[in-house]
C-alpha cells in the first residue's frame, strides 16, 4: 500500500484516523439529516457522569451522577411507554463511561435522538433554575463558557480513560458530525426547554449554546440538559426527590413529544 507523506507523522496518523471516523459517522446530504427524526428507531439517553467522575456535588452529599440516573431511568420509562422506539441509555449503572463512548454508543446504534441529562453546578449559590444546550464552539457567554469548561473537565478520569486522544483535534473533528444537525438541536432545546419551564416552577434559563464535548460527536439532533442547581441547596433538595426527577422526566418526554410531531 502506498503510504503519503501525511502518514509519517503520528499526528499525521491521528488526523488521518480521526477523519475516517468522522467521515463514517457524517450523514451524506442535508436530506438525510432533515428526514431522520421522522424515522427514528432508537433514541439515546446519557445520564451525566459516573463512577469515580462524580459531576457536581450539592451542599446535602447529593451527587450530581446520582440525580441524572434517576432523571434518565424515569424519562427512559416514560418514552417506551408512549412512543415505539427503543431507549438506550449510555449507563444504566453507576459506572464510568468516557465522553467519547457516550456518543460512540449513539452512533454505533445509529440513535435518531441524543438527550445529555445533567444537573448544573455554580459557584453563586443562589444560581437556579434550568436551561437547555446544543452544540457551538462558541459558548453563549463567559457563564456558559465556564459551565462548558467544567463539564468537560470534571475530572482527570477522561485522560486516563483515553490517553491517546488528541482532545483539541479529536473536538473539531467530530464537531463535523453534529454540524449537519444544528438546526434540529436548535428545535429540540428550545421545545424540551418551553417544557421545563412550564412544568417545574423554576427560572427559565432558555436555550443556549455551548461547545460540550458530549454533543459535538453525536450524528443526529443532540441535546444537553440542566435540569437545575444542584449546587442551590434549595433545588438540591428537589433534585433529591422522587416527585421532581419525575416531572424533569415529563416535561423532557413532553418536549420531545412535540418535536416529534412538527417535523422542520
Ligand atoms: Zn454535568
């Protein structure tokens, strides 16, 4: 086999082998992304974190890896009762599972949804209220820029996990699979957002847009959910109970629901 110049390298080697996975995971044509979520067999939800990655912790010992199990289990129930496709979940357990994986397994089961459940984390304690993400290498503003930062760096697991990803390289790259479906992200957060703030009595923090490693390598319309501030006591408390995961649950299928009805 003829081997070009590129390869000699082994970032060269790295780009070459990070362009081929992107290139098998891109969707072809624009068409093919407008028509997926009217042909959706299999949706993805990724409860946040997990294992020794704990994500944020609450004042009352409440961990964030915790609360976006329950939140995804219930919602993964709602959805198999009322709609006909199959939910995977990227962990059903609490076990570690790398960023990378989250949205291999998406893409490997050829997901027509990807929904990241998370629970936000502020330094001002009085931060509260739930808002909804998709993708951007931008962040909205410096808040969101700092959300993103911790996000995707809660812990030093990730490199452990996989240290041989070149993270920088491997984010503009992937974010090749998610660009085609900005437009139905969009949609999707702005719907799921409409009913978390109708359903929970909580600030609406709207929709906003940040680069989250998570959605970047996800090949169809991605989302990513902060129910509430764990790191606000007061909504610790209710992140802790039965009641609100279960209409963080529902107003998520809600959402959902509605963009499924009204295709762009
Ligand atoms: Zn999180």
């Amino acid at each position: 086999m003829k081997i070009s110049r590129i390869h000699r390298t082994a970032r060269g080697a790295a780009l070459a082998a990070a362009l081929l996975v992107a290139a098998a995971v891109c969707p072809v044509s624009g068409d093919a992304a407008a028509g997926q979520d009217r042909r959706i067999q299999t949706m993805v939800i990724d409860p946040g974190h997990g294992g020794m990655e704990t994500g944020a912790k609450g004042k009352f010992g409440n961990l964030e890896k915790d609360i976006t199990l329950a939140i995804s289990l219930k919602l993964k129930a709602i959805v198999e009762r009322n709609m006909g496709f199959e939910v995977v979940l990227t962990r059903d357990k609490d076990v570690d599972v790398s960023i990378e994986n989250r949205s291999a397994i998406a893409n490997n089961r050829k997901a027509g949804l990807f929904i990241s459940i998370h629970a936000n984390g502020a330094v001002q304690k009085k931060a509260a209220g739930s808002e909804t993400f998709f993708l951007s290498l931008n962040a909205t503003d410096e808040e969101t820029r700092r959300l993103a930062y911790l996000e995707n760096n809660s812990s030093e697991l990730q490199s452990r996990l996989d240290p041989s990803s070149d993270d920088d390289l491997m984010m503009i790259l992937w974010d090749m699979a998610q660009t085609a479906y900005i437009k139905q992200s969009s949609r999707l957060a702005e719907l799921v957002q409409e009913e978390l703030d109708a359903m929970l009595g909580t600030r609406n923090r709207g929709i906003k847009q940040a680069p989250f490693k998570i959605l970047t390598g996800v090949a169809c319309p991605a989302i990513l959910v902060e129910a509430a501030f764990i790191s606000n006591p007061a909504e610790e408390q209710k992140l802790a109970s039965a009641d609100f995961q279960a209409k963080i649950a529902e107003a998520i299928y809600r959402g959902l629901a509605r963009y499924l009805r009204v295709p762009e």
